[in-house]
C-alpha cells in the first residue's frame, strides 16, 4: 500500500509539473506578454519599462525557472490590477468559493443518493419514473437559466430571498441550489445503475437467503459496493464546483474564486489569471489522488 501511495504522489508532482509548463508558456503564445498585459494606448517606453521589469526581456528558460522557483516558494506573482499579491487575493475568495462548493454538493449528495435509491429499489413504479424525471430536469435545465429563474421566483415576485450577495445564509440557498442541481442529478442516475447492478450478484442473493432486512441488504452490502464509482464522480465533481462556479458567481454576485477569474482576464491580469489556474489544477489533482486512496478504503480488494 506504501508502495502505490508514493507511486501516485510522484505521478502528481509530475502532472503539476507539466501544468505549470502549460501555464507559463501559454502567456508567451499570445505574443509579446508585455504588450498584452500592458493597457491599450501603452506607449513603447512604458511597454519596454515593463518588459524589463517583469524579466520579459530574459531567456525563456531563466523565466521559467523564476517562475517556477517562485511557485515552490508560495510566491505566485503580484497582480497588476490590484498590486498584491495573488496568493492573498485567491486566499481572500477561497472561503466563499469553498462554501459554496460544499454547500452544493452536501445537498446534491443527499438528494441524488435518495432518488437513486429510491429508484433502484423500485425500478419500473411511478416512483422510479417521478425520480428520474427529477434527474433528467436537473441536467437539462442550464445553470444560468436556473439562476435566473430562481431570482425571479423567489426573490422578485415571492420576496423571500436576497437576489444576492455573501455573508448570510439566506443568499448561500439559491447559489447552493442552482449549483448542484446538476450534480445531483448525475448522481442519481449514477447510483441508480450501479445500485440495480450491484442488487443482482450472488453475495446479494446470499444475503436475501440468510433472511436479512431489505434495508441491510441495501446499505450494508449494496450501497456499500454501489458507492465506489460514484466517489469517483464525487471527487471530480467537487473539483469541478471549486474551479467552475464561475456562473453561479456571477449571477449571485458571490466573491469567488470564479467571479475573481472573469475580473482578472477583464483586467488583463495575466499573473493572476496563472495563480487561479494553477490552483484550479491543483485541486484536482489533489483530489484524484485522495479518491484513489479511498478505493483501497471501500473495496480492499483494489488495493491488489
């Protein structure tokens, strides 16, 4: 178990070193970095003064190393709009973000784990049907139009919550909401098949033949084994709503991560545009390896 412990940890580090490879020669695909960072209108002098003092004017291989030695260091660059560093700029919206995130998947979890159930144990009934209609609403309905049609309905014509904003529960529901409407959906339909699948095999009906409960069949032996793809999806999943509430930012004028991302590229904020995609490939390499761990914890046979 050692062994593959450090196996991944060292395919990590290799994947983030790749990533940051990627991130760094991306601003030098756009051309001159000075001229596109710089504001339009910028005279040659003042791009030349910024070249020089960013170390635009430098081998690619000395900015890449500073670059990198910087990243190891913690020291992500400061930002051009604001003129701090990014690493406090990112740390002031990690709450929010991260908030919101696990707001949104607590609830999709739950609800999508119910109606999975729910519709794996009484597959072909109205009850399965009422669950996958739910299901298929929650992917087909469009996170903005979601947001949107949330604003309307209970903030403009209802009036029981606040359009927007951050520092109260009531403006975390509608964000939460709309975010994992999504996810739940696709983890409902997920633990609906694997949960009918799991529900056939023989240890099952051994189970069933000892005379157990329906309901210690289900959560002791089925959903137990029913739940290792959906933690694969989960960890993803999760990842995705820390990197891609950008949306939902917006809409709810939450001071996330994302809606940080949207001002920066508006800014032309390249250092801190960087930090925010690097950090973004972090967690998800993060993640992988801690659900590649967990496997080993639900199913002790993958650990061979």
């Amino acid at each position: 178990m050692l062994r593959y412990i450090l196996q991944r940890l060292g395919q990590s580090v290799l994947v983030m070193f790749g990533v940051s490879l990627l991130i760094f020669y991306s601003l030098h695909l756009t051309g001159d970095p000075a001229a596109v960072m710089m504001p339009p209108g910028s005279s040659q002098q003042e791009i030349e003064n910024f070249r020089h003092s960013m170390g635009f004017d430098r081998s690619l291989i000395w900015q890449y190393g500073h670059y990198l030695t910087g990243v190891l260091h913690g020291d992500l660059g400061e930002s051009l709009r604001y003129s701090q560093p990014v690493t406090e700029l990112i740390g002031q919206r990690v709450p929010a973000t991260l908030l919101l995130a696990v707001s949104a998947l607590l609830w999709s979890t739950l609800a999508g784990l119910l109606l999975g159930i729910v519709s794996a144990l009484y597959q072909n009934t109205a009850w399965d049907l009422l669950s996958r209609l739910l299901a298929f609403s929650g992917q087909a309905i469009p996170v903005f139009w979601l947001g949107l049609l949330l604003i309307i309905v209970f903030s403009l014509n209802l009036r029981w919550l606040p359009s927007g904003g951050y520092g109260s529960a009531s403006q975390l529901i509608m964000p939460a909401l709309s975010l994992g409407a999504y996810y739940m959906s696709a983890i409902a339909r997920l633990i609906r098949a694997s949960l009918i699948d799991v529900m056939q095999q023989d240890y099952i009906r051994t189970a069933r033949a000892k005379g157990l409960s329906a309901w210690r069949i289900v959560v002791r032996h089925g959903l137990r084994n029913a739940l290792i793809p959906v933690i694969t999806v989960q960890g993803m999943y999760f990842a995705s709503l820390l990197g891609g509430a950008l949306v939902t930012e917006i809409i709810f004028a939450w001071p996330g991560i994302g809606r940080l991302a949207v001002q920066a590229i508006q800014n032309r904020d390249f250092p801190l545009v960087q930090a925010i995609v690097l950090l973004a490939a972090l967690v998800f390499v993060g993640i992988n390896l801690i659900i590649d761990l967990l496997y080993g914890v639900l199913n002790p046979r993958i650990r061979l």
